[in-house]
C-alpha cells in the first residue's frame, strides 16, 4: 500500500494484487467490487469485465489461500462461481433498492455518485428488451449497474429476475474469468507472452470493446 495513487483506483491490477499486512485480500476486494458495481448505483465508475478477466490471469494468486483442493480446473470454477454469487447478491441488492426507492431516483439531482442519464438509458434498454435485459446488461458498463435497480422500479416479477439474474451471473463471471486464465496459458506456452507484463494494453482493450455497444447506441440517437 506504499507510494499510493488516486489514478490506481481505476486500476484492477490494483485491487487484484492488494495486500494488507503481507496478507493478500485481492480476492475479497475483487468480489466486494463485482456486488457494489451490481448493488450499488455508485459503483457504475468501478473496474468490471477488466476486473474479471485479469482475476482469470491471476486466479492462482487470488484463490491460493482459499482452496486447498490442487486442481487448475476446480479452483478456477471455484473462483468464477464466487464472483458469479457476488454478481447475483449484488443484483438482488439493486432490486431491491429499485422496488424501495421507486421513482425518487427520477426526481434526484446528479452529482459525482450519482447520474440520472443512466438510469434514463438503461430503463430504456430495460424496456425493450425485457427479462433478457437482466442478461445482456451484465456485459455492459454502466447499463449493468442501473439494469436491477430498474427491475425494482419496474416490478419484475421476483422470481422471473433471479432466473435471469442467475443466468446472467454465470456467464458473465465464467465467460471473463476463464478467457482471462486460458489465455494467460495460451500466450505463455505458446507465444512466450506473459500477459501481466501487458496489464495496461489488455485493460484498455477490453475497456474499448465492452464499451463501443453504450457509444454506438448513443451516436445513433445523437444523429
């Protein structure tokens, strides 16, 4: 925690590498990340599908001190399903938080936490793609962290959202975790590329690529 940053906080290298007292919490940070950007409507500014990704490329680090089972396979499917729970609770929170707040969120003023624009943009995208919305808005930014608090506003019915709140879970965490860890492997057997000496290129990449679907959708209605 030496020679700290501001600009690190939007780094998921450092929250993934994170130690306290020579005890690595990289695993805990990660998964409280992974519910307050699901759970919390401040947490549209926090580090996601980067997050997952390289948590795949350092699984072995984050999992270490949890597992004491020595299979690649078993800790990596451990890893996703623990992010993919802390997706599912974190949805649940927002759900929750939308059937309570209701519309006073229509009516709050934006500040740094807080932005109306995204509500309006992801109630939109709530409404013409329905239950499915709860899916698709998992794999993007901003959208994924207003989508359950809109199924809250909007009365979805409870067990039709966890359907897809579960669904949507999995696939995102197993989907980005295990890119991340087989790449890894891929690159460094085969290529001789260690991808965590390229941290910065692949966050930036993935940053571009899950977000070019929210800039498209807006250049065509600013047209």
């Amino acid at each position: 925690m030496t020679n700290f940053e501001w600009t690190q906080l939007f780094n998921p290298e450092f929250y993934i590498t994170m130690t306290i007292g020579g005890v690595k919490i990289g695993l805990w940070i990660v998964l409280f990340i992974v519910f307050a950007e699901t759970g919390l409507f401040a947490g549209f500014f926090l580090p996601g599908d980067s997050l997952l990704f390289l948590s795949g490329i350092y699984s072995r680090d984050l999992i270490e001190n949890f597992s004491i089972i020595p299979s690649d396979i078993v800790n990596v499917t451990l890893l996703a399903t623990l992010i993919a729970t802390a997706g599912i609770v974190g949805n649940m929170m927002g759900y929750w938080f939308g059937s309570k707040s209701g519309y006073y969120l229509y009516k709050k003023e934006d500040s740094f936490w807080f932005k109306k624009k995204y509500l309006i943009q992801s109630k939109d995208f709530f409404e013409r793609y329905g239950g499915k919305a709860i899916i698709f808005a998992r794999f993007l930014p901003i959208v994924r962290t207003f989508a359950p608090i809109v199924a809250g506003i909007v009365t979805m019915d409870k067990k039709k959202f966890m359907f897809y709140n579960i669904v949507s879970s999995f696939l995102w965490s197993f989907a980005l975790v295990f890119s991340g860890h087989y790449l890894y492997g891929l690159f460094l057997e085969k290529y001789h590329i260690d991808l965590k000496e390229h941290i910065e290129k692949i966050v930036i990449g993935i940053i571009i690529l899950s977000t070019l679907p929210v800039l498209l959708k807006f250049f065509k209605k600013t047209n």
